[in-house]
C-alpha cells in the first residue's frame, strides 16, 4: 500500500545499514549526504542531530521519524494497518528500549471523538442538577402554586430537543463532532430559560380565570419574548453557517436547529404539561397551605428591585456605572490586543492522551528542520537556456529565503539531471563558462526516463510525458516539485511571515509563469490562523448589525435598539477580552464561544428591553419597575441555571469544554450586570436625553401659539396636564 512512496523512508534504512555493519569506508553529512552517488535527504528522518563544525558529518541522533504513506481504494485496510502498527509500537512490549509514537489524522480524529463522547455523560449530572435548582425556583407562597414536577418535565424538554437535533442534522450527512457536545449543553441552558419566562408569565395570570385563558395570556407574555430571544440566536448561530472552517460551521448548524427546535417545543409541549397538571391549583382551596418564609423573601425581593430601579435613574448611579465600563473597555482592549491564534491539535484532545504527546514531541524536534515543496506546474520549454537559469534561480530564491537551512538540504532533480547529461557527454561544467553554456544549451528531454532509472527516489517529485520524452518536446515535464528545509519555526502563527515571503517569491515576473504553489504540511493551520483574526472580527460585526436589525423588527424604538446594541458590543468584547486574559487563545473553539456568549447576552438584553419597550408607564423608574418585576428574576434564574448546567464540566477539564466554561460564566456574569444594571442605566439616561431634546423642539411651538392666542383661558393651557406633587 506504500506505492509509489515506498522510498520514502530509504535514507533512514541505509544509514541503519550502514551504523549496522559498522561501516567506515563512507562519511554521513547532515541534512544530505551522499550514498553511492546518490544524494539523499536525511533531514527528513533524523532529528536531534549533532554534526562536526567542519564537515557536517553525522556523529550523533537523538530522534527518528519514519513516514508511511498509504495508498488504496478501501479505506478500512489502511486503518487495519494503523491500528496494527499503534498496539506494536504502544502495547506490544517488544520495543521498551524505544520511546515510541504513533500519529496520523485518524487518530487525531478519533481522539477528538472520544474527547466528546467522554464529556457527554455529564450531560446527565447537569440534568440533576438544574432539577434541583429548578425545584427549588418553583416554590411559591401559596402550597397549590408550587410546581415541582412541572418543572422537572420541562427540564426534559431540552434533553428531547437535543435528541431531536442530532437526528435531523446527522441524517443529511453531517457529522457528530467532538464540539457538537457543547450544543447539547447549550440547548439544555437555552431550554431552562425558557422554562423560568413560562411559569413567571403563568403566575402572573388571573388566578379567577380558567384553564385555557390562563395558559393563553402566559404564552402570548412569554411567547414574545421566547420568539425574540429565538431569533437573535438563530442570527448569532447563522453567522457561523457562512464560516469557512468546517468545525465552526457544524457547530453553527447544529447550535441553530437546535434553537429553534427548543423553541417549538417549549413553546408547544410546556404549556400543554402546565395545562395538564394546573388543576392542583383550584382543588382544596379551603385547605390551603402557605409557605411564608416564600412570601417575605417574595416582598423582599419585590423592594429590592424597586430600590434598583429608583438607584438606577440617579446621577451618581450614572457616574459610577460609567467609570467603572471605562476600566472594563480597557481591560477588555488589552485582553483582544493581546490574545494569540493557536490551532494545535493538543487543544482538540485530552492532554494525556497519545496523540497530543506525540504532537508535542514531534514539534520540538521538527523546529530543527522542515521542508516546503514547491510545486512548478507550468515548467516551460527547458531547452532554452534562458528558460533553464530562471528555473534555477527560482530555487535559489527559495534556498535564500529567512529562516531557510541553505542549498544543502534542497532536493532537486534539476541539478543531478544536468549532472547526469555532463557525465554521458564528458562534459567537464567547471572548465570554462563556453562549456557550461554549451552543457546548458543541450538541455534535452530524451535522457530523463533513463536518468530516473538510475536516479529512482527522483520519480515521485515529478510527471512526465513519456512519449513527448521520446521526441524531446517540452510536454515531457508536465509538472516537477523540489523540496528545501527551513528551520526555527514550528508554530503555526510564526510560521505566516515565511509563507507570506514564499508566496511573494511565486508572484515575481520572472517566476509567475511557471504557476508555482509553495507547500509545507503546516500550510492549511497556517493560513486558517491568519484568517481566523479576520473572520473573527466579520462575525462580531455581522452578528451586531443582524442583532440590530432583529431588534428593529421586534422592539422598534429607537432608545431601546441603541441601549441593546450598546450593551451587546460592550459584553461581547469583555467576553472576548477577558477569555484572552484567562489564558484561551483564539481558535475554532473559541470562535463557537464566542458566537454561543453573543447569542446569550441578546437572551438578556432582549428579555429587559423587550419589557421596557412593552410596558405602557410614563416614566422610565416606572418602566424599569415593570421590567424588573416582571422578568428581572427569571432573568437571573436563566443567567444560574446556566452557569449551573456547565460545572459538571470540571469533573472532565479538557480544553474544549473549559473554553466553553469559561466563556459561560463570562457572559452570564457580564450578561446579568450589562442586562439588571448598564442596560437599564443607558436606558434611563437615553431617555431622558429623548425627552430633553422634544421639549427644546416643542418651545418653540408653544411660544409661538402662546403669543398669538389672547383668550381669557391660554395661561391654563400652556400647564403641564400631570403636577407631581413633590416637583
């Protein structure tokens, strides 16, 4: 299975034969060396290497790298074969000498599967645990009101909208991934929010009412503020649909249907459980029992939020508010200024697990040498002298670039062939510059089958033509790659300098006809972390305007879409800031964080800006009061039970769900200050701002109708129609 690479690792077996037999007739020079003629590149195999100053020559290795390249129409003998070679090397103790290990994207893959199916059983535990704290939520003062069992059921809902999801999505084909775990957590706390907005709005009904009007005038209060909520998640998560990298994007579809089949259900099967059970309420009312510890701390809480609406609307709350976002927004900018792309795969993985220790042993001996091959697809008409010396300085240039070893770790059949046509036509090259030219200018096609027989690790570096070979015509080399190493670098962001540089090199006069695409086995890391910044940035802006234009649609007054906006911004970049301070760097997983942390701080600022807009008071302390008491607490109840849902994520900490964790106690904490105190304190202050300036226009007006009208009555008329009594 090893064709047409089966000579891949042929450097390393004939230096082993070599060290073997003891060998002192030949001298092993590092990164090539010379065996029989033949050059060959040891820089791909050995590694830890200590060579003599003088002659290069190889006295020691610390480290060896044997690469097998697999090829076959059936996918499950080359994963027999993995998985041969993984229980030698690790399980079968024939090697304890040896430090072994064994890597290939198959086995990342597994290892980032089995990093999501080892955190999905704590999904149960969140489950029992939201439970609790949603039995405890729904205790009330009155014994018939209390709904237990209610809210348990409704805790379930969640757990068969996530089912529902994976079943949806898996059947198109798209796969289960490690992150996709995330969604069902998230799905679990969007769904609980929801529970705490429909029994709020229950209780809040006419008692005197019946069953179907109670549950009606609960589902058109809650169900507007669900549908709102709803929407502006589908937005966050639509964003990552468009996303260019694949694990981003799966995590957007899922985390999408999954809103919005939560939505349907909730919207849909809880009302009808409360329908069902509600009849507890109106049996036994002479016998009703009162819990009423649950009544004074119900009064308390009520005075509490009248005091925060009250505090919320004075200058000193104003000032203070402010001063302290300033130091926020500026921890939050040096956080976002400061946080670095990383894509590595140790992140995706347990960090005890195999691959992420083979990925850290192979990037510490890979920073002593890595090549890059440089594919040349439009080769030309090599005959031409002129055409042949740019070919070679396009080598050159790449040999020459920062961080490159130099001309002795190039593997190219363009020198040996030159070599091999000098030889048969004892030409000596270092005569004169006449020879040389002349050995240039009888460059021919002819001899390059027969010279790849004798030179065979040449044959997979290029494609020929083998009957335009025959008639010496330039369609003989249809394309060719050479390989040269550089050094030093081994991270993926540093790695975007030399790329940058090799791809300017490709782009010259002299070498953009030859279509050169330059490749390292880092390319694809490399360029998604220099794009991950940007794609970053376009998501957030994206996200806010379509938030923007969510909250045109269903909250349409100007003062509340520029609150909400204006808190969106400012909690999403203390999230992104302040992730960045808590030691996670910016990556696919941090990206879905992200997206997730924008959905749920609209959850909160939708819910308190839908009921400012909603609620018909004159004042904005009298809107806030509305607001408060009416969502404020299951506002809060959301922002726990969320967090609550994600601890048991600490009893498994891998990096994928400590981001996620991070990123959930972030935003609801940010989320819960932005949505109870910033939100309602811009909300005041814009408001006052809106009257100030009608007044100024209405001045005017009214003075020009106070000296025109002369009537008896017009002193009255220009008195306000409300006289506070205090003013």
């Amino acid at each position: 299975m090893c064709e047409p690479y089966c000579e891949k690792n042929d450097a390393f077996f004939a230096v082993m034969d070599l060290l073997d037999n003891n060998s002192t007739n030949f001298d092993v020079t590092y990164p090539t060396t010379y065996i029989l003629g033949h050059q060959i590149l040891l820089a791909n195999n050995f590694y830890g290497v200590v060579t003599e100053k003088s002659s290069r020559k190889m006295s020691a290795f610390t480290s060896v790298m044997i690469r097998l390249y697999l090829t076959n129409n059936e996918l499950q003998p080359m994963i027999d074969f993995e998985e041969q070679l993984t229980q030698l090397i690790y399980d079968s103790g024939r090697y304890n000498l040896l430090s072994g290990h064994v890597g290939s994207d198959n086995i990342v893959e597994k290892e980032v599967k089995k990093l999501g199916t080892s955190t999905a059983p704590y999904l149960g535990l969140s489950l029992i645990l939201l439970c609790g704290f949603l039995m405890i939520c729904s205790l009330r003062y009155r014994h018939s009101e209390v709904k237990p069992l209610e809210a348990c059921l409704g805790a379930f809902i969640p757990v068969l909208s996530a089912i529902t999801t994976v079943g949806m999505v898996s059947i198109t084909g798209l796969a289960f991934q490690s992150i996709i775990v995330s969604t069902l957590f998230l799905v679990l706390a969007i769904g609980i929010d929801d529970v705490f907005v429909i029994l709020s709005a229950w209780h809040r009904t006419d008692h005197n009412l019946d069953i179907p009007q109670r549950v009606a005038l609960a589902i058109q209060e809650a169900g507007c503020s669900m549908t709102v909520t709803t929407v502006t998640n589908l937005v966050s998560f639509g964003n990552g649909v468009l996303s260019t990298t694949p694990v981003l994007q799966t995590f957007a579809i899922y985390s999408s249907v999954a809103s919005v089949v939560c939505f349907v259900y909730q919207l849909i099967i809880f009302p009808a459980i409360i329908a069902i059970t509600a009849s507890r309420e109106y049996e036994n009312e002479k016998n009703e029992r009162y819990f009423e510890f649950i009544k004074h701390l119900s009064i308390w809480a009520d005075r509490q939020w009248h005091k925060l609406a009250s505090c919320i609307g004075t200058y000193w709350m104003r000032i203070l508010v402010i001063s302290i976002l300033l130091g926020y927004w500026y921890l939050s900018a040096f956080g976002v200024i400061t946080m670095k792309t990383d894509l590595s795969i140790q992140k995706m993985a347990n960090k005890d697990s195999r691959i992420v220790k083979f990925k850290n042993e192979a990037d510490e001996i890979l920073k002593e040498m890595q090549t890059v091959a440089v594919l040349v697809t439009a080769p030309r008409d090599l005959r031409n002298s002129k055409n042949l010396q740019i070919l070679k300085t396009l080598v050159e240039a790449f040999e020459t670039t920062s961080h490159s070893y130099g001309k002795e770790s190039t593997i190219s059949w363009l020198q040996p062939y030159l070599d091999f046509l000098s030889f048969y036509e004892d030409v000596d090259v270092e005569e004169d510059r006449e020879e040389t030219r002349k050995q240039i200018l009888n460059f021919t096609y002819v001899d390059l089958p027969s010279f790849l027989k004798s030179e065979p690790q040449f044959r997979p570096m290029l494609r020929l033509n083998i009957s335009e070979c025959d008639q010496n015509r330039p369609g003989c080399v249809k394309s060719f790659i050479f390989t040269t190493g550089f050094t030093g670098l081994v991270k993926y962001q540093d790695m975007y300098p030399l790329l940058d540089e090799w791809r300017k090199i490709t782009k010259l006069p002299n070498f953009e006809s030859l279509q050169v695409y330059p490749y390292s086995e880092r390319n694809n890391f490399v360029d998604q972390t220099n794009d991950m910044v940007e794609n970053i940035w376009q998501t957030v802006l994206s996200e806010v305007v379509c938030m923007a234009i969510s909250f045109v649609l269903f909250v349409p007054d100007t003062v509340s879409i520029i609150s909400a906006v204006f808190s969106l911004i400012s909690v999403n970049m203390g999230v992104f800031g302040f992730l960045s301070i808590w030691d996670v760097g910016m990556d696919p997983v941090s990206t879905a964080s992200l997206l997730m942390s924008i959905g749920f701080s609209v959850d909160i600022s939708a819910h308190i800006s839908y009921h400012y807009y909603q609620v018909d008071q004159p004042t904005p302390r009298q809107k806030l009061e509305h607001a408060y008491t009416h969502i404020g607490w299951p506002t809060l109840q959301g922002g726990l039970s969320t967090m609550l849902a994600m601890m048991p994520i600490l009893l498994c900490p891998s990096y994928l769900g400590m981001v996620f964790l991070k990123t959930v106690i972030l935003v609801c904490i940010f989320g819960l200050l932005h949505g109870l105190i910033v939100l309602p304190v811009f909300l005041s202050l814009f408001s006052d701002i809106a009257v100030m300036c009608k007044r100024r226009k209405s001045v005017p007006d009214s003075e020009s109708k106070s000296s025109t009208d002369t009537s008896p009555n017009a002193s009255f008329r220009q008195l306000p129609h409300t006289i506070c009594i205090k003013g």
